[in-house]
C-alpha cells in the first residue's frame, strides 16, 4: 500500500507539465517539430493548443510527414480518384477520415486515426468465394451503401466458403492485426444462424475458431453467447464478424491467409461487401 502512495505522489503536477512546456516553447520551431514528429498523430493535436510556437511546428509538414506511411505516395498514386491535398496535416486527416479506393475499384486504403497505420479493405470483387461464377448460386451487383461498385449478392448455396490473401508487405509493421468479413443480411436470409468456422494464417501460425455466426440464434443462452463470436454493427451501417488475428512483425515477409466456411445447412440472403484488416 505504500509503494502505491509513493508512487502516486512522484507524479507530474499540471503545473510541472505547464512549465515543462514553457521551456520547451523557447526551442526553435524546427526542433519542436522534430520533438513531436516522436510522438503521435493525437499528442501532436493536443501539442498545438500549447502555444502559436507550437501550434505551427504541429501543423508542419516536418512532423505529419512522419506520421504517414512510408510509401505513402505510392500507395495514393493507385487510387480511382485523385488523391487531393495542399498539407501533410490534411492528407493525414483526409486518409483516417475515409477509405480511398485503390487498384480500379477493388481495394480500399485508409489509416487508423490514432496511430497512422494501415487498413485496408478487400472488396468482393477480388474475393475467392466457392461458386462465385455461378449465377444459380450468387449474384454481382451493387447496393449505394457500399463503397464499392461490386458486392456479392448470395441466392443461396450449401457451400460457403469465403476466402482472400493479402501481402504481409502491404501492412504496417511491428503490429497486431485482426481480419473481419464485413456483410449484410437481406430480410428474406435463411440459414444464417448456424456456426461456422474462420481461419486466419500467417508465418506458419494458423488462427482458427469455431462457433463463429453470421446471424444470431434466437434461442442463445446467456453462456453461450459469451462462448461464441456473433456480428456487431460497425459505424458505416454494415455488420462484421472477426476471422481471427496476427502479427506482422517488421522484415516478415508472405501471405496473410483468412477463410470463413461453413457446410453444413442451405442458406441465403447474405450480401457479402468484403474482407477488413485493421490494427487491434
């Protein structure tokens, strides 16, 4: 207990940080931003309301600079539309703000607003989805709330297998990633709420899991709904469920694998939008 209180009473007062940064307003703008492009995208924010010196070394180019992927350029130079920005700041803002859509309308690029790293997502389109090219089974076709021209649209089928890779290269580094299918449910679904199984590989770690749902049992019990993984409603409207996760640590290099499957009763009215990776 009183290690607890020592510690407690050794930390930094409001007035220590006040002062703290009243020392640090007297360095060269240059050297303020070479201070908080160590920092984060969120720190550097907060940095500006400090003082006007400060307020102009967090908005510089210098620190956004180093909050954006390294090839940053590259990656909006394959965008569908053009990429618009006068600021490193609001390319920043503009990227975690919204997917840009890259590779003629099958992937789409965004940052996570905290710290700066990569999300993308993989559009039905480039998906390899068992029957696909069946038209007895799916259909392509488009629905406005997507972000994408070309969903995957299920009639119905016994089979459903639902699968993509990614290149390790194409993700930030030192990171935890999760994969999600990101779908939707047609009021006429059928089939939806039986478990399925996912599978997520990467570096010869394969993740998998069991008792995965589209749609939720009417009938769960308050246990086993904590056992098993149901969808949850994301903020742009559509719904996912997690495939599983891995780490990309810096210099891995190969495939992240991620599978959703499940064979076992006839089902439909599933709209499938694509697979997301993002960091935990």
């Amino acid at each position: 207990m009183s290690k607890k209180s020592s510690d407690t009473s050794h930390r930094p007062r409001m007035d220590e940080f006040n002062e703290a940064a009243a020392s640090i307003s007297v360095l060269p703008e240059g050297c303020i931003s070479d201070i908080l492009s160590l920092t984060s995208p969120r720190d550097a924010s907060r940095a500006a309301a400090i003082s006007k010196t400060f307020n102009t070394a967090a908005d510089s180019d210098a620190v956004w600079e180093q909050f954006l992927p390294p090839d940053y350029r590259q990656v909006i130079a394959r965008a569908v539309s053009p990429v618009v920005f006068e600021t490193k700041k609001e390319l920043y803002i503009s990227l975690s703000d919204s997917n840009v859509i890259l590779d003629r309308g099958t992937l789409g690029f965004k940052l996570d607003k905290d710290s700066g790293k990569k999300c993308y997502m993989l559009g039905a389109k480039d998906l390899s989805i068992a029957w696909h090219d069946d038209t007895r089974y799916w259909e392509r076709g488009h629905v406005p709330e997507s972000r994408f021209d070309e969903v995957a649209i299920l009639r119905g089928v016994w089979w459903l297998d639902i699968c993509d890779i990614i290149p390790s290269v194409m993700l930030s580094p030192k990171s935890t990633y999760v994969a999600y299918l990101v779908f939707r449910i047609t009021r006429n679904s059928m089939g939806l709420a039986v478990p399925a199984k996912t599978t997520v590989g990467f570096g010869g770690i394969r993740n998998e899991r069991s008792y995965v749902y589209l749609k939720r049992p009417q009938a769960w019990a308050h246990d086993e709904a904590r056992a098993h993984a149901a969808p949850t409603t994301r903020k742009d409207g559509w719904m996912e469920i997690e495939l599983g996760e891995f780490y990309h640590d810096d210099g891995d290099e190969g495939e992240v694998e991620m599978k959703f499957q499940e064979h076992d009763s006839w089902k439909g009215g599933l709209i499938v939008e694509g697979i997301a990776i993002r960091p935990k």
